[in-house]
C-alpha cells in the first residue's frame, strides 16, 4: 500500500518536472517556425475528415490539432503542459477554426474507452516516460476499426542524435523512464501496439529545417526554445567547463548535418506510422 501511495506520488513528481520542462523558453516557437508541416502531414497521413472526432496526444499547441479541426472534425488537443494552449488558441483563431483543449497526461487519459474515430501523436506521445502505458492509452480510447497515427523522431536522426549528444549532460532520468526516440523504431512501436492493431503502415520521412546562419546560430537559438534543452543546460549551469563542452558538442552535431551553403540547413529524420485499430 505504502509502495503504491510512493509510486503515484513519485509519478506526479516526475509529470510536474515535465510539465515545467517544456514550459520552459519557447516551444510555441518551434511548432510555429520550424515544424509546421509535421502537424499537416499527420492528419493527411490518417486520413481525418469532417465529422470525425479526434484526439491529439501531447498536442502542446496543436501542431496535429488545428489542421484536424481545420477538415471539420471535432478535435480534442490535450496535453500535459496547459501553459501551451493559449499559443494554440491563438494559432486556432488566426486559422479561423476552433477545438478544444484539455490538460491529461498521455499515461492516464481522462477518456471512456473507444470514444475517438482517431487518435494521433505527433512528436508527443514519445516524451511520455513510459512508453507501453502510453500506447495501452492510445489504443484504449480509439474506437475499433479507428486509426492511430503517429509522427516520432527517429533514434538515428538528427532529433534522436541531439538527445544522446545532450544525455551526459542531462539530469539522470528516473528508473523505468525509457528513451523518447525509441517511439521512432518502427519494430519498438510495432511491439507496444502488438495485435491490438491491423494495417501497420511506417516510413521515415524528413522535414527541413533552415533560417540559421550557421550550427552556432541554431545552437544559441535552441537554447533559448527547446525545453529538453534549456533544462540539460541548467543541470550543468554551475560548471563553465561543461558548458563549454556541451556548446561544442550541439555545434558539432548540427555542423556534421548541415546541408546548406551560406545558411546552416537541417533534415530532421521522423517515423510515420499509422494502423488501424482492430
Ligand atoms: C515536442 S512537443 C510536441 C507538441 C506538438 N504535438 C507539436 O507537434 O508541436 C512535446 C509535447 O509533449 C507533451 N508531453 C510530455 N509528456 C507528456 C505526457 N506525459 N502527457 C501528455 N503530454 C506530454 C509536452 O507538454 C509537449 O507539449
């Protein structure tokens, strides 16, 4: 009992942290300048039409959410970090459309069983800790016959490549909590869905990222957005040293990507992947 009563409080301890992570600088920002097109070509990808009822996963401003609404269907953006949606009512409004926002943990949605024609992730549900509670969460609420459709940055891309330059630096993360760009393996997705789902369909794709004068330039600017970032910073603030290294390190990183000349340009690599609820 005693064991229990630590565990949920121990979990809500974890999900305040996350919730305070990616509150932190600007994320609106990134979903807005760098990533748009991810949002867009999830909601092709599955499908979504006039009518449908659909959830979004981590939705942070709606990325997925607002061009799901923008077909006409009746959308739910939720998402652990409710300090995002005012970002995402502004982005709705400006759109013309309107959806519904809702605080939930991906790990516990607050939602009857089968009550979504579609459920979809994009770049979302793969923060949450842990990964087979989160994909029993996204199974359970889409109805059968319903579609699941996630987007997940690839463990062997740019995204997944940034988090393993970053993990010497970070905070450790708590026992049980496994990596997020393991939602970009097809075979690991495949695993936590299991025969729960039919019509597994999965490419990696990319999405250019570019506005950057040089690797430098998106490094200070990262650093400045990106919650996982600005967090890893602060666990080594205190060491001059170690913030020199991981500044070099980032740089390093975007440099051995860039495919621009003159300006730094980025392919940031993401798994697709949508099925079909049996
Ligand atoms: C990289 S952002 C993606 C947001 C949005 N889907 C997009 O495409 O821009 C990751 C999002 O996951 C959310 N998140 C992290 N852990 C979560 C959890 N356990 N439950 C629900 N949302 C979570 C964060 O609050 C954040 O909005």
């Amino acid at each position: 009992m005693t064991d229990t009563v630590d565990a949920v409080a121990a979990d809500r301890a974890l999900k305040a942290r996350h919730r305070a992570m990616w509150g932190l600088g600007d994320y609106p920002s990134v979903a807005r300048d760098l990533i748009p097109e991810l949002g867009r070509v999830l909601v092709a990808a599955t499908g979504v039409r006039r009518g449908d009822r659909v959830l979004d996963v981590a939705a942070g401003t709606g990325n997925a959410a607002v061009p799901a609404a923008l077909t006409g269907a009746e959308v739910v953006a939720s998402d652990l970090t409710p300090e995002l949606f005012a970002a995402g009512r502004e982005a709705a409004a400006l759109a013309g459309t309107e959806l519904t926002w809702e605080e939930a943990d991906a790990e516990a949605l607050p939602y009857p069983d089968a009550s979504f024609d579609v459920v979809l992730s994009c770049v979302g549900v793969m923060f949450a800790p842990h990964h087979q509670r989160a994909a029993d969460e996204l199974v359970r609420v889409c109805r059968p016959g319903g579609r699941i459709g996630l987007v997940s940055w690839t463990p062997e891309g740019f995204v997944g490549e940034m988090f393993r330059t970053m993990k010497p630096y970070a905070p450790p993360p708590p026992p049980g909590a496994q990596p997020p760009p393991l939602w970009g393996d097809e075979e690991h997705v495949r695993g936590l869905l299991g025969d729960r789902v039919t019509d597994v369909v999965a490419r990696r794709q990319s999405v250019t990222v570019s506005g950057y004068a040089s690797p430098e330039a998106w490094r200070d600017s990262w650093k400045q957005v990106y919650g996982p970032t600005i967090a890893t910073y602060r666990n080594v603030g205190d060491d001059p040293e170690r913030v020199a290294a991981l500044d070099r390190d980032l740089a390093a990183l975007a440099a051995r990507y860039d495919r621009g000349s003159g300006t730094t340009v980025l392919e940031w690599e993401y798994l697709l992947l949508t099925a079909r609820r049996a």
